[in-house]
C-alpha cells in the first residue's frame, strides 16, 4: 500500500497505568529515551498514577519537572487498570496514542512498526503475542478457554492474543471517548469501535519488575465483565434450557401416568424424586445468579459513578 499519512510533525501520546510501579519506573525511561527519538515524531507521556502506595507518584512529579513531555493524572485512589487508561486515553492529546504497560512486557521497540502501518493507513495496529511462555501454565489455559469462550458468545471478537498494546488514530481515541459505559472492557471496546484494524506479531517478555497485580480473583472478575459487557447469551440460555427441562418434564409424566394404568400404584420413588427436585432447584439458582450477575452491573452503570476520580494532574498545559 501507498502511504496515505505521514508522521512528520505529529505527536505521538504513550499513555502508561501504573500501580506501585516505583521498582521499574527508571528502566522504563530508559527504554523510552533509548526508543523513542528514533521515531521522528513529537512526543508526550501520559502517566497514570493508578493510587500507587510505594512512591511511584513522588518519582513522576521528579521525571515530569525535569521533563516537559512527561504529564502525570493522578488518581484519587486505586481504581483498576481499565479505569486508569480510560483516564489516560482521555488527557492524552497526541495525534497517535499508544497504551503501554509500565512493566516493559509490551515493547516499546514496536512502535515503529506501528507508526509504519498507521502511515499506511490503518487506524488501529495492535501487537499480538506470538508465544505467551512468559505466562504460567494455568494462566494460558484459562486465558485461552476465556477468549474461546467470549469470540462464540459474542458479535464482536477479540483479536486472538492481543492485549492493551496498540496503536490509535486520534479518531479511534474520540470513539472510545464517546462509550458512556462504566464497566471499561476495553478489549471489547476495541474492538467494537471498529476501523480498519491490523495486528503486528511479537514475543511478550516476562515482566521487567514486580510481579502482576493480577490476582486470579480479580481475572475472573475481569472475565465475568468482559462477557456480560459484550452478550447476553447467558442470559438467553435459560430459555432453551426450561423448554428442554420442560419437555423431559412431559415425557416423564406421560411414562409415569401410562405405567400406573397399565401396572398399577408404584408407592417407592423417592429417590428419583428427590434427584428431579434438586436438579431443578440448582438450575434455578444458576439461572437467578445470572440474572444477578447482569442485573448488579445495571445497578453499577444506572448510579452514573465516573469511572475514575482525579486528585492531581501535572504537566498539562491547562
Ligand atoms: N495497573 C494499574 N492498576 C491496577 C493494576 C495494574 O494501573 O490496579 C497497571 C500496572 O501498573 C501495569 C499494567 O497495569 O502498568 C499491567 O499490569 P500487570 O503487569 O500487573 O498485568 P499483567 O501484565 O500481569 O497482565
Ligand atoms: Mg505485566
């Protein structure tokens, strides 16, 4: 393809959600300062104090006096990772953005690659891990049921290992600008925006300090949020399931009514009883916890909370 942008006199904004940070916060600059001028674009760092409790928002406040590229949004207190880049992705003001985590696992070394294709005309250019070995075991394979399950269930498919690591048109910015939703999956929001989308494949490195703030608590968390943002299918399941539980229901009749005609009274059948009494019952409770699931996350969206708080910005023009 011909190139339809160029990249001469644009800004480039890396938008970085930090939590407790602090440890690889100087590596992180120098990857950036070994990285970046290379890139020929201008260039603005938004960081994303994410209610760090370790001094990551002492240290900002040193890098951004020292440099006026740096800008730091500090929030009010620890909000979650979606929150912090929704935070980040609306004070970033470059033409191109780019979400990028603190820990060094998306390689800056990418962004050239990036640029290249947006300048060829792609609005989005995400990285895909090529290999996930730097994750654990069961980590992969529960993050693969997930993105198995989640691209069946709903319209809009999530590149398959593809993460926050990507590259933004401004316009792709005022998109997800636009989404009033408080649950931010912003995988999902992604990719329903839409545009004209391509993947660049990369090795994702283990983390560069730290461990991740990722309890796998908190991924089912996530997971459960992602699915019920992006369909209602398991909502709609129970339909099929009561008409399925239904019909059983009235095959099991006709053979009990027909067998007490033809053999008479049959007294014992506790047992079976209680099993169809129980099944029915725990179905029920899987289908009201559902309900619940969804009807919890209306509640959060209809309160009409901001999705992040602010306690200081630094660095910003205004
Ligand atoms: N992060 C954040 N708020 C949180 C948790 C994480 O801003 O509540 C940031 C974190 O500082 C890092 C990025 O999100 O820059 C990714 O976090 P992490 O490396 O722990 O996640 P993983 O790589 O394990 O998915
Ligand atoms: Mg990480």
């Amino acid at each position: 393809m011909a190139p339809q942008r160029s990249r001469v006199g644009r800004r480039l904004s890396l938008v970085i959600p930090m939590h407790n940070e602090v440890a690889g916060l100087d590596v992180l600059f120098e990857r950036l300062q070994a990285v970046t001028p290379a890139l020929g674009v201008a260039l603005e760092i938004v960081c994303v104090d994410d209610g760090s409790r370790d001094g990551t928002l002492d240290a900002l406040r040193v890098r951004a006096a020292a440099d006026p590229r740096v800008r730091v949004v500090a929030l009010s207190r620890n909000f979650g990772k979606e929150a912090a880049l929704t935070a980040g992705l609306e004070a970033a003001t470059g033409d191109v953005v780019v979400p990028l985590d603190a820990d060094l696992q998306d390689p800056p070394e990418l962004i050239g690659e990036f640029l290249a294709l947006w300048e060829q005309g792609y609005d989005v250019v995400y990285g895909v891990r090529a290999d996930r070995s730097s994750d654990s075991l069961a980590k992969r394979t529960t993050a693969g049921l997930f993105y198995r399950l989640f691209n069946r269930l709903s319209d809009y498919p999530i590149p398959d290992s593809a993460g926050d690591f990507r590259l933004m048109d401004r316009a792709v910015v005022e998109a997800l600008k636009r989404l009033p939703e408080r649950n931010r999956f912003m995988k999902g929001l992604f990719s329903w925006v839409g545009f004209r989308q391509a993947g660049v494949p990369y090795v994702r490195p283990a983390r560069a300090a730290g461990e991740s703030r990722w309890s796998y608590r908190k991924l089912g968390r996530f997971a459960l949020d992602g699915l019920t943002a992006f369909t209602t299918a398991p909502l709609r399941v129970w339909t099929g399931v009561g008409v399925v539980a239904a019909l059983v229901a009235v095959a099991a009749a006709l053979f009990l009514i027909g067998r007490v005609l033809i053999v008479g009274r049959d007294v014992p059948g506790y047992a079976s009883l209680m099993v169809v009494v129980l099944f029915a019952f725990a179905l029920q409770m899987i289908a009201l916890g559902i309900l619940g699931e969804y009807v919890g996350r209306m509640y959060q969206e209809v309160k009409q909370r901001p999705t992040y708080l602010v306690r200081e910005r630094i660095g910003f023009e205004d």
